[in-house]
C-alpha cells in the first residue's frame, strides 16, 4: 500500500537552465525506510524538497496519503508540511536558542501567531517536548544553547524537532554527512528505531552507499535527474552501483 | 631523473631571464591609469569651476584661531547652567529617544519588508518597502523638521517626527541588510515544519539578528541625538532654538558657551552608546 506516490517529476531552478530533475517517479510504502543515493549534482536534495514543496516542480504529480500536493494553496501546504519531519544535513537549529525551544519549534505549525510568538506553548506540548529529548537522550542538555552541543547532539535535536511534528513522513536530507562514521551509524539507528516506533515511513537523501545498504529496505538511484534504479536493497548490488555512480563504488 | 639533468643543463649554459609578471594587462593597465588621471583632471575642474581660492583656505587656520580667541573665549559658561537652557537639554534628550524609538519601531517591519530574503514578497511590498526606507533616508532631518514645523507649527511634536523620519531611514537599512546576511538553513527548516511566517521571523530570524539590532538601536538613538541638537534651529524644539537666538543675537559667547555644552553632551552620549553596544555584544 503506498502512501506517497510521485509521477514524471520535472524541475527546473529558471526557465532557461538545466533540468535538474528528468521525470522522475516512485512510490513509498507505509513501512518503508527509502534511500535515495547517487553521485553529487544528481538531484537528491531537489527531489526531497519538492515532497514539501520547498522547492516547486515545473510538472509531475506528487500524491501524499491520497492528497494532490501540487494543488495546495499555501494555506493547506502548510497543514501538510506540519506533518512531514525534515531532518537537514547542517541540522538548521537555531544556535542562539535554547535546546528547549528548538524543539518546541517543531510545534509550531499546530499553534497559532500569538502563541507562537509568545512562546505559550501548551502543557501537553511542554510535557511532549521532555519525552522526545528524553526518547534522544537529551534530557540532560534540555536548557543548552543549540550552539553548545556537538554535531551529533544537534542532530538528535533536529530528530526531536521532526518529532513534535507527530510526522506522517519524515524526510532526510543526508542527515549523516557533517556526522563522523561512529555517529552517523548511531544517528542512523535511532532514526530508524524512532521510525518503527511512530510508524512513520523515511525518505532520505545519502551519498554513503553502506549506510543506505546497512539502514534502507529499499533504493532509488539517481543520476543526472534520471532515475537509474529502483528496488529493494537486496537486489542492489555492485555492478548496479557502479552505473549509478559512473565508476567504481565498492 | 630528468629533471635533474634539465637542470644541469640549464646551468651550464647562460641563467634563465627572470621571468616577468604583471597584476593588469595591457588593455587593463591603461584603462586604471586613465581612470585614475580622469579623477584627477575632474577634481581640479571642480576646484576651478566653483572658483574656490586655495590660499584663503590655507589662511584659515589663522584666523580661525584669532577669531576665536578675540570674539568667542571665554565662553559664558553660566548662560548653559540656567534653568531655562537645562530644561532644553532635556527636552533635546527626551526628544531624541522618543524619536529614536516610534523610527525603530517602524524600522523592523520595513527592514523585514525590505530584505530581499525574507520579504513577502520581492515584486511589490519589497520596492515599496525600500522605497519609504530610501526616501526617509534621501531628505535630511533639517529638512524634515523644517517640514513638519511647517504642517505642526513650532515645538517639540514637529521635532520628534523629523527625528522618527531619520530614525526610519537610518535603522530600516541597517536591519533589511542585517536581516540579508542571515544564515537561511534555520528558516528553511522553520518553513518545513508548517510555522506561518510571522513565526519564522520569530524563532528562525529574529534570534540571528537580535544582538545586531540592538547594537544598531543604541547607535540610533545616539545619531538621533546629535540630530536633535539641530533640529530646535528651525523651531522643532531643544536647545537648537537657544543656538540660533543667540547667533542672532550675536551673544558670541553665549554661543561658544552653547557649542561647548552640545559638544560635550555629544560626547556623553558617543560613551554612553559605545559602553551598551559592548556589553550587548558580549550577552551573545
């Protein structure tokens, strides 16, 4: 049963430069934890962004739990997007707030201007947010600067932030790449711990072809904005990757 | 190997000529010498198309010193410590940081408005917003108070709305920069999780700019005082209107006694700004 299924993606930055991604289509599945891997410039991080519409296709269809999401006006994307966690590459916390808020920050979607930005956050809220950094182990960091953490600290307070989201989705874009081989493996455990506890299905950008093969069920490679495979890990294999990525991986 | 034996070989012979390397080119090279004699030959034009007598600028100095001590010292040091010239002083101060502060309340919306980057939109509130901001900016605050004496009539209301106008033109380019330099990755992550934004000015911008926005709100309210010292010539209020009845008046020293007071209230408040902006720096 898939719950995100996207048809001939086609994106372009400016009518007159490249396409960057060549009509791309898949479909993701309510259990799955996807890759998406290839060389850089391929598209990776393009094709995530246009699930939330950070960035906008020129054309292709894009259908999330039964809803047009190219048809949203900006009103109902943001309904949308308060359900889809997205988990950054140079984590995009806020360094000059606390832990604490960067992680009721994921919340706000759900809350309206003035509690928003009178920090009046719910008690449910408050008391959600303690048990997501306690589900990370950051209970100890909890009223830390952002800037005060290590990466992999930060990067668990990006996962907490998708979290307080109650994510029907969770998109990563490489979450591992500024982390050192021990924390990306850690990184990628707890996400995909978290992923089986919430229920929620993963897509994620990352170049690291054993982590992909080590954490993902399944894989879509991209070239050059074309899709060059697409299948469950296990039929990936050598000769496979080394097309995907134009020479000879591993 | 080869190398080596290059080598040998060329040092047998005659030593290589030094090799040569110029920063501009042929075409560059005499397009920065033309500019730069252009520069020249324009400065001096001005000089003599505006008839300007260097001589009588060299002689300055001179007289500057004769005429001072002859008409201006001693300063009537008394004349700044009656009560009427004081409430002045205050009323310049107040002034000021009223001004100050209704410009920088505009200034925030207009510096969000007026940032490429965050702007609701680049194709219409953008150039409106830096059209208001340059306008603001492009009338300098005599004018603006000569204006609004003009519409209000003589008093301190007419001076703290020049002092807004400059305040506007002054804090609401500083902050659309500032809010320009910010590092985007907090705001995409804000955008991605659903928050309106208004809520992404608040906890993905606001938090990056808020020690920079301060700084440059001291440093307002310090502009904003030493234009408010003027502002009270045209009759917009505070002690400028004390200046000018006694240049009138030609009370010199009164004048000199006044310059002194403004110069030395200048310089408290350059301490007073100077002392906030490092303690606000160092808060992070």
């Amino acid at each position: 049963m898939s719950i995100l299924s996207v048809r001939d993606l086609r994106v372009r930055y400016s009518a007159s430069g490249p396409e960057i991604l060549k009509g791309v289509s898949f479909e993701v599945g309510a259990d799955d934890f996807f890759a998406i891997i290839g060389p850089s410039g391929a598209g990776k991080s393009t094709l995530i962004r246009c699930i939330n519409r950070l960035v906008e296709p020129r054309s292709g269809e894009i259908v999330l739990y039964g809803t047009d999401v190219l048809a949203l006006n900006s009103r109902q994307l943001r309904k949308l997007r308060r359900g889809i966690g997205m988990i950054f590459q140079e984590f995009n916390l806020v360094n000059r707030m606390s832990v604490m808020d960067n992680v009721l920050s994921g919340r706000l979607g759900y809350v309206g201007n003035m509690v928003g930005l009178f920090r009046l956050f719910s008690k449910e809220d408050i008391s959600r947010a303690l048990s997501v950094l306690d589900r990370v182990g950051l209970s100890d960091h909890v009223d830390k600067r952002a800037d005060e953490l290590s990466g992999g600290q930060r990067q668990r307070v990006g996962i907490a932030r998708a979290l307080m989201q109650d994510p029907k989705l969770l998109l990563l874009d490489e979450p591992t790449s500024s982390l050192d081989p021990k924390i990306s493996r850690e990184v990628m455990a707890l996400i995909m711990e978290i992923a089986k506890e919430y229920k929620v299905p993963v897509l994620c950008n990352i170049h690291d072809v054993q982590l992909a093969m080590e954490f993902c069920n399944k894989i879509i490679g991209l070239q050059d904005g074309i899709k060059m495979f697409d299948g469950p890990t296990s039929k990936m294999n050598t000769k496979k990757l080394d097309e995907i990525y134009a020479m000879e991986v591993l | 190997m080869a190398v080596s034996t290059a080598t040998q070989a060329s040092s047998d012979t005659k030593p290589a000529p030094p090799r040569e390397w110029r920063r501009f080119k042929f075409p560059e090279s005499l397009y920065r010498w033309g500019g730069v004699l252009l520069a020249l030959v324009f400065v001096s034009y001005s000089i003599i198309y505006l008839n300007i007598p260097l001589d009588r600028f060299f002689n300055m100095f001179g007289r500057v010193g004769q005429l001072v001590a002859d008409r201006y010292y001693p300063p009537e040091i008394d004349y700044v410590l009656e009560p009427d010239y004081l409430a002045s002083v205050f009323d310049t101060i107040q002034m000021s940081y009223l001004g100050a502060l209704f410009g920088m309340l505009m200034a925030v919306p207009l510096g969000w408005f007026g940032s490429y980057n965050m702007t609701p939109s680049r194709r219409f509130v953008y150039p409106v917003a830096r059209l208001v901001t340059m306008s603001a900016r492009a009338v300098h605050e005599t004018i603006w108070a000569i204006l609004f004496v003009t519409i209000l009539g003589f008093g301190m209301m007419a001076g703290v709305l020049a002092l807004t106008m400059f305040c506007i033109g002054f804090a609401g380019k500083l902050f659309a920069e500032e809010i320009e330099a910010i590092d985007m990755g907090p705001v995409e992550a804000l955008r991605a999780t659903g928050a309106s934004e208004l809520n992404v000015m608040a906890y993905a911008v606001f938090p990056q700019v808020r020690v920079a926005f301060t700084g440059i709100g001291i440093y307002t309210w310090d502009v904003a005082f030493r234009a408010a010292t003027v502002v009270g010539f045209f009759g917009a209020g505070g002690m400028g209107w004390y200046l000018k009845r006694n240049i009138l008046q030609i009370e010199t020293y009164r004048v000199s006694a006044i310059l002194v007071s403004i110069i030395v209230l200048v310089l408290i408040a350059e301490g007073i700004s100077a002392w906030a902006r490092a303690r606000v720096a160092k808060a992070k």
